[in-house]
C-alpha cells in the first residue's frame, strides 16, 4: 500500500518488481483490491470524449492545428492534376474548438508556403479584432514547419510565427494523433471532394474548393462537436467575433510566394 501511494502509476506486477516487494504478483494485486488503489482502464472513446471537452473549451480560433495534405496520391484527382497542372500540396490549418477549416494550395512542400499560408490566416483573424498573442499553433516536426531546424532564421516558419506574436507548439515524436484534428479533415475532404470533383482548370479548381470549404464551416455538421456546425459554435462561444471570420478563401500560393521571394532580404 505504501508502494503503491509513493508510485499510483504503477500496477501491482510493477509495484512487486521496483520496490522488491516479499508478495507474489497476485497477492500484491487483491491487497491494492481491498484498499480500493486499482485503477480502472479508460477506455479509448472515453479518453476521447474527455479530449474533445477540453478542446470545447478553448476560445473559437485560438488553437489550431496545421498540417500539409500530399494531393498526388488521390486516383480521382491525379490525372486531373497532371494534366491541368493543379496543385500537388494542401496547407491545412484547423481550429480546435470550432472545427473550423482553412486551406491553401501549392505545387511545392516548402516552409516558404507553409509560412505564407499561416501568415495570411494570422493576419486575416487580427484584422477581424483577435489578438494574435492568444493563438497557438500546432504543428508536427515535418522541415515546412522547422521540424528540423536547429537555428531558427526571423523569415523562417517558426521565427515569422513568433514575431506575429503568435506561439508555436511542435507535437511530440511519433505522435500523429496529437493533430487528430486536422489529421481527419483530410480523410474528410479526400472523401467529400477530391474523390468526387473534376476541374476544369484552375479556376474552376479553386472555387470548387471555395464552395467545399464555405460549406464545411458554414452548413456541414460535425458529430463529434455536439452536431453543429463551426459558424454556429463560433456564434454560441464567441458572439463578439463577425462569422465573416470564417470566410478567408482558399488561395494559390505561388504567386504570392514569387512575389514574398522578390522582396529586398530582411522585408516582410
């Protein structure tokens, strides 16, 4: 008993073997059973189900989660992609509490885009009055995200975070569902878009998604988030922020990101 109050972490199998305890494994487990010190499994759909309260609880766009969708990889879409020479790569960015869906496109995985398209969000949600100083951003260790950036330059992904005031928070090593969120739009908008649409170049492509995404934020209902919709949990939890909030379309960034690399070193 005194063990087991100095480790709750450990079970009795454990507890017998670190603090070399005179008892067999099966009388160390019904002495913890009479004092009421075992502890009952969560289960996993409960674990999530606590998960998903504490996201609830954030404040609508101050938690995102972002992640970059490979696009080459969907039958339906390649040949289109080939083709037509539509976007290779997805920049997603995920808001926790709402479920809120923001996407950019690219033909190529580089921290330049994945700095682009965030700083765009970024600037978008200040400009409808969120301090930016209250959003974290989350990201996996991918390079486009300084992943693997041992000196952190101010014009990189994590330094331009910063300087937004913004905070950045890296997920743990080979832990995929620390970003469950924007993890499953992706499932999602493979299902619900990408295997049903076909473009007619890119413009085409790019209201097709403009329609998609206004409809994930705006009509498409989300089980898991008490069957609302993104724009009615943001008007239940945030009334002050303006829906239109929810509107930033998606956009192609290699434009924007020719003209980024054009500017004297140092310019932001």
């Amino acid at each position: 008993v005194a063990a087991r109050k100095k480790a709750p972490c450990f079970g009795a199998r454990r507890l017998v073997d670190m603090f070399v305890l005179p008892v067999g494994k099966g009388a160390a487990h019904r002495i913890l059973r009479d004092h009421q010190l075992t502890r009952r499994r969560q289960r996993k759909h409960k674990r999530k189900a606590d998960l998903r309260k504490i996201k609830a609880a954030h404040a609508p766009l101050t938690h995102l989660q972002m992640d970059t969708k490979y696009l080459n990889d969907i039958p339906h879409y390649w040949p289109q992609m080939q083709a037509q020479g539509l976007p290779r790569f997805q920049y997603t960015i995920r808001d926790e509490a709402t479920g809120a869906l923001f996407v950019s496109y690219s033909s190529e995985l580089s921290k330049t885009c994945a700095t682009l398209a965030l700083s765009r969000l970024l600037d978008h949600l200040k400009a409808h009055g969120l301090d930016p100083s209250l959003v974290e951003v989350r990201t996996d260790l991918g390079s486009e995200f300084d992943g693997d950036t041992v000196h952190y330059r101010p014009d990189g992904f994590h330094g331009s975070l910063l300087a937004s005031g913004a905070r950045h928070r890296f997920n743990p090593p080979a832990r995929p569902n620390a970003n469950a969120d924007v993890e499953s739009s992706h499932a999602t908008i493979e299902a619900e878009f990408f295997d049903l649409e076909t473009f007619h170049g890119t413009r085409h492509f790019l209201a097709s998604v403009t329609t998609y995404q206004h409809f994930f934020n705006f009509a498409r209902k989300n089980r898991s988030r008490s069957d609302q919709t993104p724009a009615q949990l943001l008007a239940h939890n945030a009334p002050h922020l303006d829906p239109r909030i929810l509107l930033l379309p998606p956009l192609l960034l290699d434009p924007l990101m020719g003209q980024d690399l054009s500017r004297p070193p140092g310019v932001f």
